[in-house]
C-alpha cells in the first residue's frame, strides 16, 4: 500500500514485543481481524463439503453380494459384515422370522455408533446415546439420531444370503 | 497542527469505541450464522441434498466476504502521543 509510516512501529516490534503484558494482549482490533479469519474458514469448509458433494457423490453399492449361508443365522440373530470393496461399512443382518430378512448399516445415523438388534424387544439399538430404530424399517423409533438407517435388500436363494442397493420401490413404501 | 481527524476523535472520544464494538458484534452475528449453515449443511449433504449445500455455502462466503470487508472500517488506533511533526499529515484512507 502507501509508504511506511515513520512513527509507526515495525511489525517486528510489535509482534515480539519485550514486555509480557503487550505479548499477551489481545487487542480489540486483533480480534476483529481474526473473526474476519475465522469467517472465512467457514466459508472455505462449507465450500470444501459442496466440492465434496460434487466430486464424489455416494455411489450405490453394485450387483449382488454373497454375505453368509442362512442356516448359519437362526432366526431372532443378527450377523455382522463388511462388503469387500473400497469402503469399509460395516452392516448387520438381521434374521427377524422365518423368511424375513434385513441388512442396515451397523452406523447409528447420530454420531456412527456401532448398533446393535435387541432380540427381546425386536428393535435396532443404539447404546451410546439410546437411540432405537425399528428393526423392520430402520426408522428412527426413539433417541438423537436424525435419520433413518440406511437399508440394503436381501434376498435369500438356495439357503445363501445375498444383499444389493435397496431399490427405489421400496423406498417409498 | 490538528486536524479534522484529531479534533473529531477529541470531540467524540466514544466513537472509537463504539465502531469497533459495532464491527465485533456484527463479525460474531456472520460467524455464528456461519456455523449454523455448516451444521446444517454438513447433516444435509448425508442426506444427499446437494442444493442445501450449495446455497448455505454462498451464504456462508457472502458472509465471509462482508466480515472482512467491515475490517476496513476498523478506526485506527488513537496515537498516544501526537505527532510532533509540523506537517498537517492526512493518512491515506477512510478519512472523509
Ligand atoms: S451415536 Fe447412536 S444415538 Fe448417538
């Protein structure tokens, strides 16, 4: 900018002053400018998850994949897994009757607890913060979390689990 | 020599005081909203709602942009010792 003023005080000065009390102050004009800082950082975060969103959406999990023989998952039991693949998620299968299956995320929608299903009370439960989703839906019965949990379809053919993306129809059911 | 600015900041020694606590409260305003849209927008984009992200981040750096500009009319600080040059000095910006 303009030239250096003559009376002002260089900045080395002033920014390793000899007393301790001018090293500690905060000056209100310091604190401006750092709120101005701070102001941007939050502006470049929130660009930062735009950039995140656009660059690399979530992509649906693809074909069908083996988890578990069904004899090895009594019914009431649930079966933890990970789909191999670039993500590690973990999910559970949940055997709820005869014939009746269900995959969620194991990752409570909250803070990403791990959940887990109550047999005796047949819901999802979260036990960092007690959250419970249903074991049918998923839905959020109870507890912080914002969302349901997300679903895989299963299909069960020759007493071998298979899971996929969870199709549209179902969604909106 | 005084000059315009000298005499004001005699007249009105509050002033000083008065933009500086203006420009902080409404720097912590931005901020705060800040917050709130990246909370929002973080529980949002989990959600896939990319719009949501979208707009709170052109909010978030319109907000930016005006807390760091209402820095420029930061007053400068009060010498304490008047200049004792003869010269009228006129420093070189915000002076009407
Ligand atoms: S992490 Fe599951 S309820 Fe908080």
């Amino acid at each position: 900018m303009s030239k250096e003023d003559p009376e002002k005080e260089p900045s080395w000065k002033s920014d390793f002053p000899i007393e301790m009390k001018r090293g500690t102050h905060v000056s209100r004009r310091e604190f401006a400018k750092f709120l101005g800082l701070l102001s941007g950082a939050f502006a470049l975060s929130n660009g930062f998850i735009v950039i995140r969103a656009m660059a690399f959406p979530d992509k649906p999990l693809e074909g069908e994949h083996f988890i578990v023989n069904a004899e090895e998952v009594p019914v009431g039991e649930m079966f933890q897994f990970e789909i191999q693949g670039g993500k590690h998620i973990p999910y559970i299968l949940i055997h709820l009757e005869e014939n009746e299956w269900r995959a969620f995320e194991q990752k409570c929608t909250h803070l990403t607890c791990a959940v887990r299903y109550q047999k005796d009370v047949n819901q999802i439960q979260c036990p960092c913060h007690n959250g419970w989703f249903s074991a049918d839906t998923g839905e959020v019965l109870q507890g912080p979390p914002p969302r349901p949990l997300p679903q895989l379809d299963v299909a069960v053919r020759d007493g071998k689990v298979y899971v996929r993306e969870e199709q549209e129809a179902n969604e909106n059911v | 020599m005084s000059n315009f600015r000298k005499s004001q900041n005699e007249a009105h020694p509050n002033k000083t005081n008065t933009i500086m606590t203006g420009i902080i409260i409404l720097q912590i305003l931005f901020v705060s909203i800040q917050i709130w849209f990246l909370f929002g927008a973080l529980n949002n984009a989990l959600e896939g709602n990319f719009y949501f992200a979208l707009t709170t981040f052109v909010g978030s750096a319109l907000m930016a942009v005006a807390s760091i500009w209402v820095l420029r009319y930061l007053p400068e600080p009060l010498r304490k010792k008047p200049a004792r040059k003869e010269k009228p000095k006129v420093s070189p910006s915000r002076n009407p």
